[in-house]
C-alpha cells in the first residue's frame, strides 16, 4: 500500500460551462487527456485521494486567508457555481488521511490551517467530475492560498507536498496525488483572455523533466506574470514536492482562447514507492 497515481489537471471553467466555444480539435484534445487520466487513476485501483487544489472566494474572504488549508471533513459539497453544468455533488472526505497530513506537517514545523466544513467549487468539482465521475472516492483537500497576496512561496508549497508524500508512502491504503489549477489565465483582470503560451511550455518542460530546484526556485512573481490565475500552479509545485523522484509526461496541452486559459494536462512516472500493480 502506497502512492499509486499522480497526475496535474487545468480547472477552467469553460472545460464544463461553455465546452463547444473551443475549437472542436483543441476540445477533443483535452478530453482526450482527461480520459487518459481517467483511466490511469481507475486503472490504479485507488482507495484515498488528496487534491492540491485552489478556491476562488468560496471559503475564504479578507477577513481569513490561510496559505494552506488542509480539509478534515467526512464528506463535501459542491459545486457552488449553478451555472456550470455539474449538477450537485456530496463528495466522501477521509479525516483519518487529514489528520495524518497534519500531524506529520506540525511534526516538522509546518502549520497548514484546517477546516472541518468546506464548500467546492470548480477549481475542485471539474477535476473531480473527469477523474472520478461517480464521486465516490474518498478526497482529502489541500487548498493553497493563490488569491490574494502574500502567497506560499513555491519552495515552501514543495515542503509541504514532500510531508504529503511521505504520508501517502506510509499509508496502508492505495493513494493517489492530484494537483489542479493553471496554467496561464487572467481570469477578470486587466489583461483577460491573455495566454503566455511560452511560459506553459517552459513550466511544462520543468515538470517533465523533474527539475524540482528549478521548479523551487520560481517566485510568485514570476508565475503571476503569467496572469493572476497561472499562481495556482504552486499546487502542481506541491505535487512536484510529493514525489520527489520524477518525470512527467504531457498528455494534453491547448491554448484555449474561448476559455481564455492554457490547458495543461500531466500524468507522472516515480519508483520511490510506486506499486506496479
């Protein structure tokens, strides 16, 4: 028993809202990856899964903004967006899986907050409904602050997935690490509808080759540069983080315009712990 699957995910909404204003190739081409990822998760005969993922104003306001928050619930809701085309969903938790991540975390002085209620929107429901259509896979959250500044560094988002990783490698169930968000988007700011197709592609390169201090040494800044919404890629920095020992490969990459984000889809090879079954 242990990590059995890892793979990264974009979450725009227009990869469920408005799936037909994408040139059909550029859609067949990214559902095309999902279902890669769909059948590598199911094919790995997962128990638990915990998602690095992102919010957008759901849970969390000015009034409290924690730069990680773990989710320790038994079951969750969403989406919170009626207009996105995935009808209402209760989604199982694993607070045993929850509350190992933070002990361990704590253990090594790093204090993500917690939450025992949490509302999902799309960041988490879109890639929830490819991955796992029958919401019947047991997540734990792991939400990452990438809304408001200061953010997580990416060195300290890759501390914390390393913690992440350990867990699952010691957990006596079958784990699989998911990471969703980015890439490059504006999403309502000045500069929407910009796509830094060049920046996806060098991100996209470190990850494939494993290039974990060249992944640790991004700043917020730079990943900002990229638009506002390629900061959620701090969540892929954290999956990099879990596995340590890596090479990916790219299993779907489009620049949506219409859906005015980089796709960015990634499964992952690792041997440190890695069940063949």
């Amino acid at each position: 028993m242990t990590l059995v699957h890892a793979s990264a995910i974009s979450h725009a909404p227009g990869f469920i809202a408005w799936v037909d204003a994408a040139p059909p190739a550029q859609k067949d081409a990214i559902y095309a990856g999902a279902e890669t990822l769909r059948r590598d998760l199911a094919a790995a005969q997962v128990d638990e899964l915990i998602l690095f993922t992102s919010e957008h104003w759901t849970n969390f306001f000015y009034d409290h903004v924690s730069p990680f928050c773990v989710g320790r619930a038994d079951k969750y809701e969403g989406p919170v967006e009626p207009w996105l085309k995935i009808g209402k969903k209760t989604v199982p938790g694993s607070p045993d899986l929850a509350e190992e991540i933070l002990a361990a975390a704590y253990a090594q002085d790093l204090t993500p907050g917690f939450a025992q209620e949490l509302a999902f929107d799309h960041g988490t429901m879109i890639p929830l409904s490819f991955l796992t259509p029958d919401m019947d896979l047991p997540v734990v959250p792991i939400i990452i602050n990438t809304l408001v500044a200061p953010q997580p560094s990416p060195k300290s988002c890759y501390a914390l997935g390393k913690v992440v990783g350990e867990v699952a490698r010691r957990r006596g169930k079958r784990v699989a690490i998911v990471a969703t968000g980015g890439m490059s988007h504006d999403p309502g700011e000045r500069n929407h509808g910009f796509i830094d197709e060049d920046f996806d592609h060098r991100f996209l390169d470190l990850m494939a080759a494993g290039d974990v201090d060249a992944l640790q040494a991004l700043t917020v800044e730079q990943l900002g540069a990229a638009g506002a919404g390629a900061i959620e890629l701090l969540g892929w920095i954290a999956l990099a983080g879990a596995l340590s020992h890596f090479t990916g490969e790219v299993v779907a990459y489009q620049a949506v315009v219409p859906w005015a984000t980089g796709m960015g889809l990634m499964r992952f090879n690792f041997s440190d712990g890695l069940d063949p079954r």
